[in-house]
C-alpha cells in the first residue's frame, strides 16, 4: 500500500511536470498571447491542491 501510494505520487508529480513544461512552452512561444482559461483553471486547481511532502 505503501509503495502504490507513492508510484501514484510520482505519476502524478511526472504528469504535472509535464503539463507545466507544456505550458511554458506555450507561453514562451507566445509572449503576447493570454493563455487559455483552461489552462488558467488547471493551474489554480494545481495550486490550490496540498503539496505533498516526501
């Protein structure tokens, strides 16, 4: 149990990692251009949820 909990926690950190790598991406890409609102959503929603601590 131990060991799922925390192959999910890595999951979900990698799957983070990457959607904030795209994202700035996107936003190097267009300097001048406001993100999406669903990109703004999702990141809220990452911001608002706890931070797990190893």
């Amino acid at each position: 149990d131990e060991f799922e909990h925390h192959f999910n926690w890595q999951r979900k950190r990698l799957e983070r990692e990457e959607y904030l790598q795209e994202l700035q991406a996107i936003t190097d890409s267009n300097p001048f251009t406001k993100i999406l609102e669903e990109h703004q959503d999702l990141l809220a929603e990452m911001k608002s949820a706890p931070s797990v601590v190893e």
